[in-house]
C-alpha cells in the first residue's frame, strides 16, 4: 500500500486553488472515519499522478505526520486528463466494507478472432464492494473461448474471494460478433437456388395448361 503525504491548508476558493495548482500542487479534502471535520489538504501533484498511474485505490494519507487509511474516492479533472483541480479522500478502517468503481481488463485471444470475428468491449469500470484487504487492482477477464456470437455478461464474471459485483439488469461485458457491414455468408443447406427470385405458386400448371391449349387450336 502506497503512501501519500499531504499538508493542511489554509482558505478556500478559486483564487487559492488556482495560487497552490501553479506551484504544483493539488487541493483536495478528507473526510470520513474518525474524522470530526472535513481536513483540507493539498498533495504534491507529480506524487498524486505516479499513485493514480500505478491503479493504486487504497493509501496511507500521511496528513503533517498523522497517518491514516483512506480510499481516493473522486479526481476531479481538467481539459485534459493529466491536469487534475481536486481529489477527494474518505478514511476507512480495516474492518469497514467499502463500495468502490474498478477497472475491467480481457486478457487472452478470443476464439472467434480466428474466424474473423472482432471483440467490443461493453464495460470497462464496475462497482465492487469488499473489505479494504480483498480489494483488487482490476478485474481480469480471460476471452480464450469467446466464440463468434458470444457474449460474456456481467453475472458470468469471475468470482474474487470477498468481493460482491453491484450492478443493474446484466449488462454485457464484452461480446464476439462479426465486423460491421460484412455481409454474412448463407447456410449451406440453404444452396444458391433459395437466394433465386421465389417461385410463384401454381404459375407452372398455368404455363403447362395454355400450351396444351394452344396445341389442340392447331
């Protein structure tokens, strides 16, 4: 577990926060556990970047010397992704079930790539809820045996020790299907005579019966 030193602040507002990003570093706030008030801190912003990078979730927040666990709850971000405007900490215990949003990650080569398929990926973030030990990095799953046409759905995850999934319905999580705008080859039970123009009932008995007709005019 990764620490993460912070300092207290003094004052609020744009301009302050404005002052301590141009000196390099970030606001951000603690709250939680065994916290009477909210702490207003401020972390060095290239430590804050290499935490966040490394997929770390859980840190020891070293708050002027006082350490505490805490879950990096929200990174509010700017016009681009490497400049952050705040963050947001929640102290925990070690004996507190936690809710928190983790990566997905497939690993392996689906089957059906070999046949020409192409693998979406529906999900890439879902919630968890465990005890900061079981806690994981990322949910990893593995596509080896994704067919063409199959879908693997957010009940079909793997099960992690201490881990519950929360989500709503069951959203897939990624799917084998084949590229957009191929046309898709017919059955060959089907033969090429069933993509012929349809025959139309009784038209040959009508065809037969007028030459018949016509021959006995002769």
């Amino acid at each position: 577990m990764a620490t993460l030193k912070a300092e207290k602040r003094e004052g609020r507002g744009k301009y302050k926060a404005f002052d301590l990003r141009k000196s390099g570093r970030i606001p951000g706030i603690v709250y939680g556990k065994g916290i009477a008030d909210n702490l207003s801190v401020s972390l060095d912003r290239k430590e804050f970047l290499h935490l966040l990078h490394s997929g770390e979730r859980i840190v020891e927040i070293d708050i002027d010397g006082s350490s505490r666990k805490a879950l990096i709850k929200a990174v509010q971000h700017g016009t681009f992704e490497h400049e952050i405007l705040h963050a947001d900490f929640r102290a925990i215990r070690e004996d507190e079930v936690i809710e928190v949003e983790v990566m997905i990650e497939l690993s392996g080569e689906a089957a059906g790539l070999k046949i020409g398929g192409m693998v979406e990926q529906n999900l890439y973030h879902i919630n968890i809820r465990c005890l900061p030990k079981d806690m994981p990095e990322k949910v990893l799953v593995n596509i080896e045996s994704l067919d063409m046409g199959d879908i693997i759905y957010a009940d079909q995850l793997p099960k992690l020790a201490g881990v519950t999934y929360i989500y709503h319905g069951n959203p897939p999580v990624v799917s084998c299907h084949h590229p957009a705008g191929e046309d898709v080859a017919l059955p060959k039970e089907v033969g090429v005579e069933a993509a012929a123009e349809p025959e139309v009932i009784g038209e040959k008995e009508r065809e037969a019966k007028a030459a018949k007709e016509g021959g006995e005019k002769k």
